[in-house]
C-alpha cells in the first residue's frame, strides 16, 4: 500500500527528487548545535497553537454574555477541554520564550548580519505579532484578569498626544473595555494576525532555504566577510545531510518542547490561571494583584517608572525600532560577539535590565 | 539607512521630551488601576471614623468591621445603616436613607433586611417571642455581636453565651443535633476552597453550599432541637449530592494529572529514544 502510493505520487510530483533535492543533497554547517533546532520548534509550538486554537473555536462563544460561561464549559463539560486549553494557554507561553530565546541565540551567534538582514526582520516581526496574539487572545475568556488587564493595556496608546485618545478608541472601540473590544480582540486573534503571520513565516522560511543556512562563528570561520556584489547560495558543500543528521536534532528539540510543555500542564496547571482568570468579568469592581503577562512586566515596569509617559513609551518604540533594524545599524564585520566587548557589554546590560525589570514588575 | 533611522528617533524623542507631563486617561487608566498600586476607595463613613477627631468610643467600630465576616463578603457601614458613604456632607442625611444605630427592639428588623429567612424563624422562636412579649428577649447581637460580626459557626451556641439568659442543657443537645451537618459544610467548604485553587470554576457549587447552608442555619433560629434533628436527614442528602459532585471533580483532577504526566512522559520518552538513536553509528 505504501509503495503504491509512494508511486503514485512519484509520477506525479516527483517525490524521489523532492526527497534528494530536499533533505539529502540540502546540507548544514558541520559544526550546527541544538540552539539551531529553537526555529523549528517554535514553527511546531505555532502549529500546537493552531490546532488547539480550531478546538477551543469550536466551542467559545465571542460574546461577552457568553464567553466565560463557554469557556468553563470547555474546561469541564467537553471532553478532553480541559487539555486542549491548557495546552493553548501554556504553548502560548513556552512559544514566546522559545521564539525570544531562538532571537536571543541568533543575536549572540551573529547569525542577524548580512546577507540575512531580511531574515532577521521578518523573525522580529512575527515575535512582536506573537504578543499581539497574546494580547488579544488574553481578553477572550472574559475573566476579571483579562478584562482589567486589557482595561490598562488598551488605554497605553492614550500617552500619545494628538492621535494616542483616537487609537485607544480604535482599539477598545469605545471608551470602555466593552463586547466591541471582545469582537475586535477576536476577530484580530483568529482571522486577522493568522494570514499575516503565514505570509511572514513563509518568508521567513524560503529566506532561510534560499540563501542558506549560517555557519556559527563559535566554530569555523566564516567566508560571508566578502563584499556583497552577488547573490550566492551558502551550500555547506562540506556540512551534514539535512535527513538524518539535522532532522534528528529538530525531532529531538520538538519532543523536549512537549515534554516542557506537559510537565506545565501537570505540575503548574494554575500558573497562567490565577484565580482571577476563574472569575467573570465585572465592569465594576477592579480586582487588586493584577498584572500583565510576564513578557510584558518589563515595559509595564518601565512605564511606571519614567514620570513622562510618553517619552517612557517613544524610548519603547525606540528600542523596538533598533532590535527590528539591527542588521543595517550593525556596520561590523565581526560576527562573533565574543570579539566585541562593547555590543556584549551592551547586550548583557539590556538583558539584565530586562530581567530586572520582569521580577520588579512582578514583586 | 542608518541616517534614517536617527531621524526617525529624533523625530519621536525630541516633541515627547516636549510634551511632558501625563495624558489625561491615560494617567486614569494607567496609575489608577492596581496594576501601579492599591485602589483606594473614597468612604465617608470609614474616613471619619478612624481618623483622629472622632470620639475613642466610635473609633474601634471601622477597626471591629475590618475583621468581621461582612468586611470580607463587601459589606460595608452603609448596607446596614444606610447613608451616603461618597458624600461625606450627606453622608448621614436621612434623606439618604440614613438610619443610624437601631433600638434594641428593632435589631431584629436591621439584620432582618437581608436576613430574611433567619429573622422568620427567629421571630417564631422562643427568642423571638420572648423580645415581643417583655422588650428584653435575645436578639441578634446578644450572641453574634455588633460589628465584629465573625462567620457563622456552631461555635456560637456556648456555655458562656447561653447561660447569660437560661441553662446550657437544651443548648447543648441543640448544638449536637447541627453538629454533623456542620461538620460536612465546614469539610466541604474546604475541599471547594481547594477546587478553586486547583483552577476549578465553583461558583455554581459555591451558591448550592451557600443556600443549603443558610436554609440550615435558618432552620437553627427557631431554637427547635426537634425539628433540626428531625430534617438533618434532608440536609445530609442534600450535601451527599453536592459532595459526589465535588469528589467527582477531584477524581477529574487527578485523571488530568495523571494523563499529562503520561503525555510528558510520552515526549521525554521519545526525545530519549531520537537522542541515542542519532548517536548509533550510520552506515
């Protein structure tokens, strides 16, 4: 049966040249390391997104009379709810650290600069559609905690002179977090970011197979400081074979983030629902303790420590511009950043400052 | 590209530099909420009461309120005695529906507002009858106190409280015939605080404890030992129900627990596997 239709498909797409061209002939730097397989499995923890996301539509219901009613209802009336929930709320969590962590390790290895500027402007901009993601997805349970958080969040765009009170009403279609925002959330969660987010993966994938991937500079040195007068493919004429060597460590990779994934479910079920998130939205009675989603305690922290909130809020547009921009303000041709003290130095500074920052926005 | 890029920024620094200061829903929103801190709530009739002005005698009356039982359920001076607590010039305007501090004989009345069923029952006790025929009878501050007003609990009905008005000999066979049904509220009443951290939504259980448990504690107020041990059969079904509910949430919970642990172990496994498979040599 499987030969058959191995054939079928052979006389058809041609699946023995896919399968050389693809994986076999298709090569990778012999020095690569597990930190490569981060990518791969950020696309699969979208994937896990995806499907458990199509599970939850089936029965949520986008109405702010209704949604925390049929979101406990998934929780203990449908079967198997419970975990395609937990599943949607701790992928989502995992999937932000793994994508910070994969930009994290391609910033350290260099892997950012020249000829693969596009590459890394296409990664940063899916991080940040990512949190859009979290953002709107973080209201749609109608809890207490998504409701007063989005309250706060929503009203951000408000600092702006001129345009900030128009876009926070755009946003929140109204004045108040109110039904409006829930179908604005939704609509933006499930239908809107999807397709751009695809075009942007796709992208980001082509890019990565069209010009091939980088060699890391922990190990050999790297032929890319030549001028850039011509596209040429990086081949690794010299690396491993796509299948099995690099399959291998992306299929180890996944099965961690699942494990990851499983012992959150297991040990942790309460750590991104607090009993607010078990408690219906009420417009009039604020909750205390609440806080955003540890990704956004830093710039929340930022916020409210810079008394003028809008420059607070340009220096975050800033910064953002910098991270999205870094492969064309980066003018070095050292790739290592083991050989240059000063964006180290930098680096582990807004690190830190980062890290600081979350535990001082969550304490 | 690098030049646009600081033009851009001197762009976006230089008028939010400029533009000082907080905008105004944003301050609103923003600092207000208690994501930057607690939110304190404007209450005329805590406000003077515990401020310095106010007579020792009256001063002990927002503290006593802070730890009873009503404090922690959202009920505040106004919910009993009326007023305006936003308006502190009207704030004990009758006007306002300011009532003030009740007369020994209408306390029942003042408790009654929202304890309906308790104060009929009550009014058809002993206690009750005995305030309608000498003005003197206990009434419900002789043994829930004023204020202070601590959860219901059988630990009400005590020597030192009854035998200020009779002898402890019915009392005591009245607290033995709620005993059992208390008991079970006060083991299921743990076990729901218990679901709820676990992530369990136990509202709805919640309001079935919470009427069973004020139909019983009615029933209680008619000092009748007769009557309570005659229905604690009717009760003890009435929370069997919910119990098997709630055992049956927690066997769930541990299904969950035990399914997950399998799914990771599942991963782990098979991580396991792919790691020595592709360190066996190849051809």
């Amino acid at each position: 049966m499987g030969k058959k239709i191995e054939d079928w498909l052979e006389v058809r797409i041609g699946l023995n040249d896919l399968r050389r061209t693809q994986l076999l002939e298709y090569r990778v730097p012999k020095n690569i390391n597990l930190l490569y397989t981060l990518g791969f499995a950020a696309m699969i923890g979208y994937v896990i997104q995806v499907i458990s996301g199509i599970f939850l539509l089936i029965y949520y219901i986008p109405h702010p009379g209704y949604a925390f009613g049929s979101v406990q209802d998934i929780m203990s009336k449908v079967p198997y709810g419970w975990l395609f929930r937990q599943i949607h709320i701790v992928g989502g969590n995992l999937l932000i650290a793994t994508v910070l962590l994969h930009m994290l390790t391609v910033f350290l290895m260099g892997n950012y600069s020249r000829p693969r500027e596009l590459t890394w402007v296409g990664g940063g901009l899916m991080l940040i559609i990512t949190f859009i993601f979290g953002l709107s997805g973080y209201l749609l349970p109608w809890s207490q905690l998504s409701y007063w958080a989005t309250t706060v969040v929503s009203s951000i765009p408000s600092a702006f002179p001129i345009i900030g009170d128009a876009t926070a009403r755009i946003f929140k279609g109204g004045d108040q977090v109110s039904g409006t925002t829930l179908s604005r959330f939704f609509a933006l969660h499930v239908a809107i970011l999807p397709p751009i987010f695809l075009f942007l993966m796709g992208l980001h994938v082509f890019l990565i197979r069209r010009i091939g991937i980088s060699a890391t500079p922990f190990g050999m040195s790297d032929d890319e400081k030549r001028p850039l007068t011509e596209f040429r493919k990086k081949t690794h004429t010299d690396g491993h074979p796509f299948y099995p060597y690099f399959f291998q460590k992306m299929m180890f990779m996944v099965m961690m983030y699942g494990a990851v994934m499983f012992f959150a479910i297991t040990f942790l079920p309460t750590l991104f629902l607090p009993v607010e998130a078990n408690t219906p939205a009420d417009p009039l009675k604020t909750p205390s303790h609440i806080k955003p989603e540890w990704y956004f305690l830093a710039p929340y922290q930022m916020l409210k420590l810079i008394p003028n909130k809008f420059f607070g809020i340009s220096i975050q547009l800033i910064l953002i511009g910098i991270f999205l921009l870094w492969p064309f303000l980066d003018s070095q041709k050292e790739k290592n950043i083991l050989k240059r003290p000063v964006l180290r130095g930098v680096f582990f500074f807004l690190l830190a400052t980062w890290i600081a920052l979350t535990f001082w926005g969550r304490y | 590209m690098r030049y646009l890029l600081y033009l851009l920024i001197a762009i976006i620094l230089v008028p939010s530099i400029a533009a000082a200061g907080y905008r105004e829903e944003f301050e609103r929103e923003f600092l207000s909420k208690p994501w930057a801190g607690e939110q304190v709530e404007v209450d005329a009739c805590i406000g003077c009461h515990s401020s310095d002005t106010m007579k020792q005698e009256y001063r002990w009356i927002v503290e006593n309120w802070k730890s009873s039982w009503h404090a922690q359920n959202n009920i505040s001076c106004h919910d009993c005695h009326g007023g305006d607590p936003k308006d502190a010039a009207m704030s004990m305007s009758p006007s306002r529906g300011f009532i003030g501090t009740p007369k020994y004989a209408e306390v029942p009345d003042f408790c009654g507002k929202c304890h309906i069923g308790i104060l009929k029952n009550y009014l058809e006790s002993g206690h009750g009858k005995a305030l309608k025929a000498s003005g003197r009878g206990p009434v419900c501050i002789t043994c829930h106190g004023t204020h202070r007003i601590d959860k219901a609990s059988i630990d009400i009905i005590n020597e030192q409280t009854c035998t200020k008005c009779h002898s402890y000999d019915r009392a005591r066979r009245m607290k033995q015939a709620l005993f059992v049904v208390e008991k079970k509220m006060g083991d299921m009443e743990r076990d729901l605080k218990t679901l709820r951290s676990e992530g369990i939504f136990v509202d709805e259980k919640e309001r079935s404890l919470f009427s069973t448990q004020a139909e019983f504690r009615a029933l209680f107020h008619t000092v009748d030992v007769s009557l309570v041990s005659e229905r604690t059969d009717d009760f003890t079904k009435k929370l069997s129900i919910l119990d098997k509910n709630m055992q049956d949430t927690f066997a769930e919970l541990r299904f969950r627990k035990n399914f997950s642990a399998f799914l990771m172990l599942l991963f782990a496994g098979m991580g396991v596997i792919i790691f020595i498979y592709s360190k066996l040599p190849k051809e």
